[in-house]
C-alpha cells in the first residue's frame, strides 16, 4: 500500500540521520538521569505512604518514563523547521508521497528513538535506584509510550508549520506542558494533592497516563486507569495525527 | 500545451479584509520552451508559481498542467512535473547521490530503478566530483545544480525553476545556463522564475510579465523589446524637471515622458521614448537649453527587456527586490 511504502521511506531517512548522530538520543537521556539520581532518592522515604504503596522507585519511574515521553517527542518540531526553512518540506510536497507519509515517517522516527531511550532509562534505574523490573508490565506500559509519543510528536510538527519560528515554538511549548506535567503526578502521585487539585487533574489525560503507567508497571492490570489512559490517550493521539496531517497538506511552506 | 490557464486566482484571507495576490491569469506554454516569468516582488510570481505545482490550492480559475488537470488531479500533475524551489530543498547531512536516489523513490521507482537513475543523473550534470559528500560541504554553484539535477530525476515533461541562478557568481550563472538549455534540447520544457532580465533575453524563448496580479504583457524577447518601438533618451535635469517635461511632453519628437524621483543631488532622471534618438537629442538640448533648464547627462539607448519590465510595471526590477 502507497502509505506505508511511502511512510517507510520518510521513517527510513529521517532514522537514518538519527543514526548518523546519535548524540542527541543520548543528551536526552541526561535530564530524567538527572531526576533519578539527584530526585529519586528523597522519594525512598516516602516508601508505603499513600500514593507509594508499590515503593518509591517502583511509582517514581513509571512517572518518569510517562515525563520522557512528553518531553522527547514534543520538540521534534524543532529539527522541521529547520527543514522548511531549507525547501525540503516543499521539496518533497511536490511529488506524488502521500502527505500523511511525511508526518508519519518522522513521528515513528521520534517514537522509535523514545522507546529506546526509555528502555535504556529503565533498565540503568535497576541498578541506580534498586528498581525492581516487571517486564511484562514493562512491555505495555510501552504501548502508551508509544501512543503519547505519536500523540505529542504529531502536535509538534503541526505546531511548528502553523508557527515556522523557534522563537514562538519554544516558549509555547513550555507554557503548555508546564502544568500538563506538574498535573499528571509524575514527580509526587496525586494521591497527595488536595481534593480541587485532583479534581484538576481529572481533564489531564496524561495524569491517566501516569497512573496507568504506574498499575502496568506494578503488575495491577485490573486497574481503571489503564483503560481510561488507553481510551484518552488513543483519541489525543488520532486527534493530534488528524490535526497535523492536515497541516501537512495545506502547509504553505 | 504543457501549461493553460484561463482566469486563475489565488486570494488570501487576512485580517484587514481578503488579499487579491493574483487576479485572473491566462498563460499557455508550449511543449518544450523554456518560458520566463517576471514581475516585481509582491506581483503575484511566486503564487502563481506554487499554484502551478500544486503546492497552494487555486481559488478560481482552471488550468491544465502536463495534460492534467490542477483543481481535480493534482497528484496527476505531480508526477508529470519538476520543481525547484529558491532554497533548493536539499539536506546538508546526506549526499548528493543519496538524495537522487531519494528522489527517485518519492517519484515510485523501486530501489535498483532509483539508483541507477541517480547515476545516470550524477553522470548528466557532472556531479561525480562530489556525489559522495555531504550536501553542506558544497559551493553555491554545486548546490544549484544538485538541486536543479533532482528536479530532473524523474523525466518531468516540464519543469519549474524559480530564480535558479540568484546568489550565483557570473561563472556559475553560464553553467547554468548551459544546463537549462541542455533540459530544453532533450524535451523538458522550462518555466522559469528569474530577477535577471539579461538572462530572460539571453534563455527564455518566450515570457510574461506579470504585475499587481495580472499579465501585463506576453510574447517573444525580441516582441516584446519590438513593443517599445524607436529608442529612449535618457536625461538628468538639475531641479526643474516640472519645467522640462511641460517643455518635452507636447514636442512632436517625443512619444512619452517618464519621470524617475530625483536623486540626493536633486538630478531627476527623465525618460523619453522617441521615435529616432539620434536625431531627437539635438531638439531636446536645444529645447532644454533655451528654456534654461540645467542639464547634467544625457544617454542615448537601445530598449532593452528593463524597459519593457519599467514601461509594463513602472519600475525597475531590480529596484524592487
């Protein structure tokens, strides 16, 4: 099918260069390191308070995985404005590949990278923080890394054609995803939040994201969060496609 | 017909009420000509451009692009042409040899098919020198002629072109040139965009001129240059220059008078389109001088397609970049 041969020939450039220098996979590694290492031991003595009863590492790096999927992919848009800038968008948009294939290509590209990175940010908190793996849990909490990272990587293309400038990008983006963050329970779990703020939280589809990251990740697989977090998650993530695929198509860039 | 437009329109939306960038078109070009398209910045070029390569949707109008049509197969009229943007759309951390090779499969070749065109393609624009290394180490020159070269991989019927040789030096102006007459000699046909009339006179076979949207004038360099029939004199008056085309307008001599802004000297440039330069200087320093206007210079010359350009438009254009 058209799509997926045209999308595999966006993914497979766009990895490509990724490969080429993979320097920034690793500098992206550095800031949830950073939270693992100079935050996550003053959870420890939280161990069994509300909000913690799977131990602190077990709930702080689900909440963790949750904040590098946010944060790795919602800056994608950068490294496509650079691209307008130089005539590639436009060059490609002259040809026959399906508009969808050019979004597509580079948001599996970033949620390839993500996935990586998780993995490896998971696997160094064993041996850091005396995380306990269950891999099973593991393995499904990826599906919703997978689904934020489209969700997110796909917004930020969209945002970066309406925008073509990295000094509106920027600024937006943190604006955004400032209380999106301190609102899904990444860093202390909501558990611990006053009634209003939790009653805030309620319209973040991230905070599900976290709780349903944290139940996978801790083996509880009867928890509500994981089919709400799939439910919210899945239609952000369609949302965010749809929206951008469209800016794909008319950008005048 | 590669190219026909009847009454193509672009208008944009903005706040302080709708932008008309083009009003009603009607262009045709012909199988394999290379055809200019002028006009000032901000005339409606560039829209009518990306219209054409279906990368801005019309808003009214119709036009057949290589034997489809633009508002309802636009992926048809995809296949058939080139495009080579201002910047060129080429990425500096991958190869020339690897972005033919890309280009060929965005255009549905199979791998093998892709590659061996991007040979055939190295080997046509002499790229072999560099092919291998990363596009950011090229010259300006080299970009130019990657860029015009993956335009080309697919063996589009027509091929768009805008500004191809502006930032060039002289050198790689002619090699480019050159190039462009060599798509020419092998069927592709040219629309090219350019802010240098030398070059529209010395490569195009046929142009327009577009300004405020519409097409002002259409034909052959030569016709078009014939349009401003006999010569021009230039002359610079010192002040008075309100005085002097009073004095020149009426003259028998003179067909018309076209007045620049003085410059900071207070000279003002006027334009005269006479039927015989020759024998009109002597009238008019005779008619000047007996009414004591000053006068700094005086030029004699041929029309030259920047005439053509400022009688249609009113301006120069290079002035308007």
């Amino acid at each position: 099918m058209k799509l997926i041969r045209d999308t595999w020939l966006v993914y497979a450039r766009q990895l490509g260069l990724v490969i080429r220098q993979p320097t920034w996979v690793f500098i992206m590694l550095i800031q949830p390191l950073y939270y693992l290492i100079l935050f996550g031991p003053l959870l420890n003595g939280l161990e069994g308070m509300p909000g913690f009863e799977a131990g602190a590492m077990e709930t702080f790096v689900p909440g963790l995985v949750i904040m590098m999927a946010m944060f790795g992919t919602l800056f994608s848009g950068f490294g496509l404005i650079a691209e307008i800038r130089e005539g590639v968008i436009e060059r490609f948009r002259v040809t026959p590949i399906s508009r969808l294939a050019l979004l597509l290509g580079r948001s599996l590209r970033d949620v390839t990278t993500l996935v990586f990175q998780a993995l490896i940010l998971v696997l160094l908190s064993s041996p850091i923080g005396g995380l306990t793996i269950y891999w099973d849990g593991l393995a499904l909490m990826m599906l919703i890394v997978i689904g934020i990272g489209l969700a997110l990587s796909a917004a930020s293309y969209g945002v970066a054609i309406v925008l073509k400038s990295e000094d509106a990008l920027a600024p937006l983006l943190n604006t955004v995803t400032q209380p999106v963050l301190l609102l899904s329970g990444i860093m202390l779990p909501m558990a611990l939040a006053p009634d209003w703020l939790q009653t805030v939280a309620k319209f973040n589809p991230f905070a599900y994201a976290v709780d349903a990251a944290r139940a996978l990740f801790n083996g509880d697989l009867a928890s509500n969060a994981i089919w709400q977090a799939a439910v919210f998650i899945g239609a952000l993530m369609l949302l965010l496609v749809f929206w951008s695929a469209r800016k794909f198509s008319r950008a005048a860039a | 017909m590669l190219i026909e437009t009847k009454g193509l329109r672009k208008t944009f939306r903005a706040r302080k009420g709708n932008v008309e960038a083009v009003r009603g078109v009607d262009l045709s070009v012909k199988e394999g000509e290379i055809f200019g398209f002028l006009g000032p910045n901000g005339a409606g070029k560039t829209t009518t451009l990306r219209m054409l390569s279906t990368l801005l949707e019309p808003t009214g109008g119709s036009a057949r692009v290589a034997g489809a049509d633009l508002l309802k197969e636009p992926a048809q009229v995809r296949r058939q042409i080139g495009y080579v943007g201002q910047s060129g759309g080429t990425w500096g951390e991958v190869t020339a040899r690897e972005e033919l090779v890309m280009q060929g499969r965005l255009y549905e070749m199979g791998k093998t098919a892709a590659r061996e065109r991007a040979v055939e393609v190295i080997e046509a624009f002499e790229l072999s020198e560099f092919a291998d290394r990363k596009v950011k180490t090229y010259s300006g020159g080299q970009r130019r002629r990657l860029d015009v070269a993956l335009g080309t991989v697919h063996q589009p019927s027509l091929l768009f072109l805008d500004e191809p040789t502006t930032g060039l030096d002289p050198q790689a102006r002619a090699h480019m040139w050159d190039e462009i007459k060599k798509l020419r000699e092998r069927g592709t046909a040219v629309f090219i965009t350019t802010h240098y009339l030398d070059e529209a006179d010395a490569l195009c076979d046929r142009l327009a001129i577009i300004d405020h949207g519409e097409i002002v004038t259409e034909g052959t360099p030569i016709e078009l240059k014939r349009q401003i029939a006999g010569d021009i004199v230039l002359v610079g008056v010192n002040g008075a220059a309100a005085k002097a085309v009073a004095l020149l307008e009426p003259a028998e001599y003179v067909r018309e008078v076209q007045t620049d802004e003085p410059d900071p000297t207070g000279v003002t440039l006027l334009r005269l389109y006479v039927e015989n330069g020759s024998a009109a200087v002597p009238e008019i320093l005779r008619a000047l001088d007996r009414a004591e206007v000053t006068i700094s210079s005086m030029e004699l010359h041929r029309p030259s397609l920047d005439d053509v350009f400022l009688r249609q438009t009113g301006r120069s254009l290079r002035e308007s970049d």
